[in-house]
C-alpha cells in the first residue's frame, strides 16, 4: 500500500485574505505489482510518473485468463471473473474554502465457481498469481459449503455486445488545479452574496472485464464527474448538483449562481397549512421519488409478490402521458453494455403510456417466465435477481417558467430528502422538501415556504401528471442518476411543518 502527498501554495499572489492549498492524498489499495509486469517498459516509466495510468484492455483481459487457467488446472470446470478498476478524485469544499483533495486508485479481482449446482464468489484486491489462487480456492470452499441451488444454470457463452462510447479525456485528465479554480470561482461568489459555500467536485474514470470458462468476455469504460454545492445564507440554504461522463457538460459556476440565488430567496419562509398542493417538482426531487420504482419492474419481485405492479400489469396505472422505458444507451446514460453475468442489455419499454407492459429478466428469472433474458441480472449469487438500472422518462415541452407561470397557487419544490417507503404496494412515501420551497402564486414565485413532511403514492402522483419538462440527466441524493423531466402535479399531499 502506498500513500503519497501533493501541495501547492496560494492560487493567486495578492490573495491576502484566504490561503487556497491543494491537497492530494493518494491511496493505493492494490497490489500493483504483479499487474505491471505486464505492461510495457514506457507504461512502467509512466506508472513512475503518474499515478493516472489506467490498464488496458489488453491488460484486464490477461487478468481474467490468469484466473480462468489457475481455475482449469485445479480442476474447477465452470469460473467465471469480473475485474473492476477505479481512479478517483474528490475536492470537498467547507466554510469557503477547500478543506480535502483525495484520489484513488483501486482494482478489484472478483471470482464465482460453480459445481455441481453450487455457486460462491471470493474477491481479492491482489493480482499475483498467489492472490487470485487464493480468491479461486477460497470461492471453491464456500461453493462447497452451499446447498445445491435447482435453479442454477450453466454459465452463458459468448455473446456480442453493441457499443458503447463514454471515455471522455477531459473528464479522466481533470487535475486538482482544475478543480479547485472551478470551486474558488464558486465559494467567491458566496463570499460576495454574504453566503457560505460548501460541496465537492468529483471526477473518476472506471473500467471493467468480465470473462468466463465457456468463452464470454465483455469490457466496458466510462468516465464521469460531479460537482454539488450548498449555499447558505444565514438559517435559509439551497442546493444544485449535475452528473455527467463528460466534464464540460458540468457548468459549476452556474450551479453556484442557482443555488446562491435560491438561498438568497429562501430567507424569512412563511409557513402554510398543511394539505394537498400543486407542485413543481425539479428533476432531482422528481427524480429522488420515482427511483423508488425501479425494482419493482424486476420479473423476480413479481414472483416474489414484491412488486406495487403485481396485479396491475397491462392495466392503467399512471396518467396516459408517463412512458418510461430502460435503455442503457440513451445518449444521456451511463453504464456497462452488459449485466453481472454477461449478458447483453436490451432497451425494454416498461410503461407505455401509462400502462406497465414489461418487465426485466435475468437469465434464471427469464428461464422461470419463459422469456428471454433482457441483460437486467446482478452478479450471482443475489438474492435480488434483477433490475433496470437506465430509466429514461419521457418528457414534455414545458419550461420550468412556464410550469410557474400558469400556476395559480402551488410550490415550487427543488429537492426532497429522508424518503423511506411507507406502503410498497401502493408505493406510499414519506420525506421531506429541502434546500428551496417557494410559493407560487398568481404565476410568480412570491416567497419561501418552510419545509414540509410529505405522505404520498408515487402511483397517484404519476396519474396526477399536468405538465413536463423536457426529459434530463438528473441527479439527486436518494436515488440512482436517471433521465426525467421536472413536472407538475396536482394534489401533492403535505402533511405536516418540518422543524428544519
């Protein structure tokens, strides 16, 4: 394990008034160096320099046939490999001013044997032949010590994958300096407006092999990067975040500009009664509710009866103007090719117009239903099954002004937070609005609202649709990144003040 630190002074010469340093901590938790041996000698003098270097393809790839030969020659006749690299960096931001800069560079080596209808995974952050040996036997006795799973099927052969292109150079090339000149310009801007900034920029590039002992290999890269900030302004905050493999679609200084103006506006809150509301929901707080369904499209929670959709498939459930389908290669995605066993993703259309037509199947669950699998499944063995992962909602022509404008009375309504589930068949959900409520009234924004607690069906909620935006890579802070639109919804229901 080694560990490594960066410093710089001042960003600027005549800044009298803050010291601006950034800081680099670099922790390695693999072992490298069974890995680099199989790389160039210019790619070891690079590895020398930069702590940046990514493996090749080329190079996973070699893991993944290290593993599946140690696995033959000890006799295990059905392996199968997932190789995960990581290199990561994330400033975070307090108080105005830079408080840690730390980056990562991880791989991990993860290994399932199967026999005789037993299935185990071990995992190692090694590379030597030693290590993943180890990982080989220690999956075997774990396999070994499993009951016999009827249902378990053979490993899948090789497969052919559609292509996917999200390496994005200036996301993985974004340096320390550059981040921290995008938070400088942001935390300025709080200290002008009287306000404190806080939050993080984050960039990473990752990469992936799985392989198994019947021929399938699949690999896949991305990149992406986040920046998110708070700003607050005496007791009253808010808040604005984006997420995007390619770095220049992130624009922090008008994240800054958002959440500083909405703060600013979020002094002295009126309070209102309680009770059912027209809202306008932004894409992150739309976003944070309806990711609560995304299991319930999973073949094995219908058989399982976990489903809200149980009962109500090929049946009018939401408003007409909801159609949401799963499409791991929408432009605005991110995400593998392929599911945890290897399998291709297929785009599946789930609602269509309101109605729930489809669900998504991992191979076992798929052998079960009779269909065919849709590329869904987790890594076995899980207990889950499956699961879409790239929801994409359809979306309408409305601005976020227009919402408003034609808004007699209701809330604009920027983020949501602390939702849990209350009733999963009706899909009942409590939390709380955060970071920017306002009244709206006449079709303007006339004052900040204090916050409320909500009790509400995302079922209903969707069939109360009026109005959408046009459909977005949104980004929140429960649920997982997904493509909506902002909406309003008639009968929101409130039903208590929060105290914060």
């Amino acid at each position: 394990m080694g560990h490594a630190e960066l410093r710089e002074g001042p960003a600027d010469a005549d800044d009298g008034n803050r010291a601006w340093r950034v800081a680099c901590t670099v922790s390695q938790r693999a072992d490298w160096h069974g890995f680099l041996r199989t790389m160039s000698v210019a790619r070891k003098s690079g590895a020398a320099r930069s702590l940046k270097i990514a493996a090749t393809e080329r190079e996973l790839r070699s893991i993944v046939d290290t593993v599946l030969r140690l696995a033959k020659s000890i006799g295990v006749a059905e392996t199968e490999v997932h190789v995960d690299e990581t290199i990561s960096a994330l400033t975070r931001f307090a108080n105005n001013a830079i408080h840690q800069n730390v980056a990562e560079h991880t791989v991990n080596v993860s290994v399932r044997t199967q026999v005789d209808r037993r299935t185990a995974r071990a995992t190692t952050n090694r590379t030597d032949e030693d290590s993943l040996r180890a990982a080989i036997e220690a999956s075997l006795s774990l396999a070994h010590s499993q009951p016999k799973n009827p249902h378990l099927l053979p490993l899948p052969g090789k497969q052919r994958y559609r292509g996917v292109d999200r390496f994005i150079k200036q996301t993985a090339a974004l340096s320390p300096e550059d981040r921290a000149r995008a938070v400088r310009r942001a935390c300025d801007l709080a200290i002008k407006n009287g306000q404190t900034a806080a939050g993080i920029f984050s960039s990473a590039q990752s990469q992936s092999a799985t392989g198994n002992s019947r021929g399938l290999f699949a690999a896949y890269r991305d990149t992406h990067a986040v920046f998110s900030i708070t700003m607050q302004e005496g007791s009253a905050a808010s808040w604005a975040k984006e997420n995007a493999a390619d770095v220049d679609d992130i624009d922090p200084q008008r994240l800054a500009e958002r959440a500083s103006d909405k703060a600013h506006r979020a002094v002295d809150a009126r309070e209102l009664a309680p009770g059912r509301y027209t809202v306008i929901l932004e894409p992150a707080a739309v976003l944070d509710l309806v990711g609560f369904l995304f299991y319930d499209f999973a073949a094995t929670a219908l058989q399982d009866k976990r489903s809200c959709f149980n009962e109500r498939m090929g049946k009018q459930v939401f408003g007409k103007n909801i159609s949401i389908v799963d499409d791991a290669y929408h432009p605005m995605q991110l995400g593998a090719p392929f599911d945890g066993e290897g399998v291709p993703r297929q785009r599946v259309l789930l609602v269509d117009r309101g109605i729930p037509r489809n669900l998504v199947y991992s191979r076992a669950s798929a052998k079960v239903a009779k269909k065919k699998p849709t590329g869904h499944g987790f890594m076995l063995p899980n207990e889950y099954g499956e699961a879409p992962m790239n929801l994409v909602f359809s979306g309408g022509k409305a601005s976020l002004e227009e919402m408003i404008a034609v808004t007699e009375r209701g809330l604009l309504v920027t983020r949501l937070w602390y939702i849990r589930e209350v009733d999963p068949y009706e899909k009942i959900m409590t939390g709380m609005t955060r970071d920017g409520l306002f009244l709206v009234e006449k079709g303007r924004v006339s004052s900040a609202v204090r916050n409320f607690r909500f009790n509400q069906s995302i079922l209903e909620m969707l069939r109360n649709v009026e109005m959408m935006g046009h459909a977005v890579r949104a980004t929140g802070e429960e649920a997982f990144e997904m493509v909506v639109p902002a909406m309003r919804i008639r009968d929101f229901h409130f039903s208590e003040v929060t105290k914060f």
